[in-house]
C-alpha cells in the first residue's frame, strides 16, 4: 500500500509539473472572463514579445489571461490538446496562433460547437477545410506575410543589382506563414531574371537548424550571395554557419521578425535587413478584440499589423507598429 501511495503521488506531481511546463501567465482573480491565448511556443522571443501584449491589455481591461503552448512549433498534436483542454474549461475566448494551418481546424469547429470565439493570430487557417469542417473564426490578426517576403525580395534584388545566386531557408513545410513569405519573395525575384535561387529547404523555425542547414547549402553552392530566411532564428543560425565557413561578409542575409538579435546583427554588420511584423501589437489586439467578441460587438474578420523593411539606416528608429 505504501509503495502504491507513493507511485500515485508521483504520477500526480509529474502531470501537474507537465501541465506547468506548457502553461503561464494564469490570473485567475480578475473580474472578467478568461482568455485564453495559446501560441506556437514560449520559447521563441517572437512569441514572447505577443505574450507581453496580451498581457499588457488582459491587465487593462481587467480580463484573466491564460497563456499555453507547445516545447517547440512543429507539435501542432500538442497544441491541439491544449486547445482541447481550454475549451473543457469552458474559457470565454481562444486567441490562437497555429503551429499547422490545417491540423487545426478539427479543435477551432470543435470550439464553435461549443460557443467559443476563435481569433486567429499570426498564421492564417486554411480556409477550404475551415469550410469543410462547418468551421469559423472570428478575424485574423496579424502581416501580410506574402507582403513582407516581397519587401525582402525586392531589397535583395537591389542590393545584388539584378545579378546573383541566392538561398531560401524556410519554416515547417506546408505552413501558411513560411509558405506565404516564400511565396512573397519568388515573386518579388521573379522581375529579375538575372537572379537564380540555388536552394531553398526547411529549417524548421529554429537556431540550430538554420546553421546546420545553411553550412551545408554553402558547402554545395559556395557561390551563393545572398540568404533570406523566413524567420530572424534561421537567419542567425546562418550568420553563425557564415562565419564558421569564414565567409562573414560575403553573403547577405534578410531575416524576418526583427527580434532583438536580429537588430543587433543589423547594427554589427551580420545581416542586412529584417521584415518587422509587430507581435506585441498582435497579442495587445488579440485580447482587445476577444473581449469585444465577448460582449457580443462586431469584430472585422480581418484586423492587419504593419509589415516594415528594417535595415541599418532605420534600425535605430521606432518602428510604425499598430499602438
């Protein structure tokens, strides 16, 4: 019996540190109802910086606030348990930014059924099996990330003069958001067609993985001028496998996010540029508008974040944002 008690109460404390581990920002003493925003992951500065939004306007507007999110941004399983376990909670709204843009949709027409507002944020759902589910959402919030990669495009295209090879690391394959930026860019290179992209392959999102990949494309295509990577994580992994390869310098980079590290590697020379996209104004107007939605008002279906080419002439200035 002894022996039993004790596995029990070890089972129970690694399911409430489990639960802990994916879960902050709770604030369970506010008057209002509780929001829940559930994001990609907790351990990007991307996401952090959307968290601190959200919670800026759940303290004004006197709303709990319950954040959750996967380890890592390819768990969308993950991610839809979490959303499974919100909507048994019977929060009031679920701000999601989506790890897949089809996986899911099953847990948003869930939501609907039960009569929880759904708000997009970040990475579009896909709208034809939203609509096959019987599915919804209340608005998007976010950048036109096709927008966003054609700035990217059109810089490199200057800055190289029409003339040059150039690599791609992207984000999951099959994501709206890397699929869009990529998309963006292509497009933007296509009017230059002394431009050829040698290689474009995922990254996955992460640090790690935009260094591994990257040495190697430099490795098969040591030619090659200039990076874009869909995200700043990716582009600083480059930047590290750039100068591992001894070619700092030599090879521009655009990233995408205008996390600090990116600013600062704008400032010291590593890379060129990066498409800021504004996540604290995104995770402020997740929680503004879920509380509109709340209280019954008429929200836009879509609310857009302002998307700027940030690069060492205007680094130092405040970026346009949406406050």
């Amino acid at each position: 019996m002894k022996l039993r008690s004790v596995v029990f109460f070890l089972t129970v404390l690694m399911l409430v540190l489990f639960e802990w581990s994916c879960q902050r920002g709770i604030e369970r003493e506010r008057a209002g109802p509780a929001v829940a925003l559930v994001l990609k992951t907790l351990n990007n500065p991307y996401y952090a910086d959307m968290e601190k939004g959200a919670q800026e306007a759940a303290r004004r507007l006197n709303i709990g606030l319950v954040v959750q999110a996967p380890e890592r941004e390819v768990d969308v399983e993950k991610q839809m348990q979490i959303v499974e376990n919100l909507i048994q909670r019977r929060v009031a709204a679920i701000c999601l930014a989506p790890c897949g843009s089809k996986e899911i949709v099953p847990v948003i027409a869930k939501a609907n059924r039960e009569g929880i507002p759904v708000l997009i944020l970040d990475t579009r759902v896909d709208a034809g099996i939203l609509r096959q589910a019987g599915g919804s959402v209340t608005t998007f919030i976010g950048s036109d990330n096709f927008e966003g990669g054609r700035i990217a495009g059109n810089y490199l295209a200057q800055a190289l003069g029409g003339r040059g090879k150039v690599a791609v690391l992207e984000g999951i394959p099959g994501h709206e958001t890397s699929d869009e930026r990529t998309r963006g860019f292509r497009k933007a290179l296509g009017e230059s067609p002394g431009i050829e992209i040698v290689a474009s392959q995922t990254a996955n999102w992460e640090r790690d993985q935009g260094f591994n990949v990257f040495q190697n494309i430099l490795q098969s295509h040591p030619q090659v001028q200039a990076l874009f990577a869909c995200n700043d994580l990716m582009a600083l992994g480059a930047i590290e496998a750039i100068a591992a390869a001894g070619k700092t310098g030599t090879v521009r980079v655009v990233g995408f996010d205008f996390l600090a590290d990116g600013r600062e590697a704008i400032l010291n020379g590593a890379m060129d540029a990066s498409v800021a996209q504004h996540p604290y104004d995104i995770g402020r107007l997740a929680v503004e508008n879920a509380h509109r939605a709340i209280k019954g008002e008429t929200i836009p279906p879509e609310i857009p974040v302002t998307v700027e080419l940030m690069t060492r002439a205007n680094v130092s200035e405040p970026t346009k944002g949406n406050r």
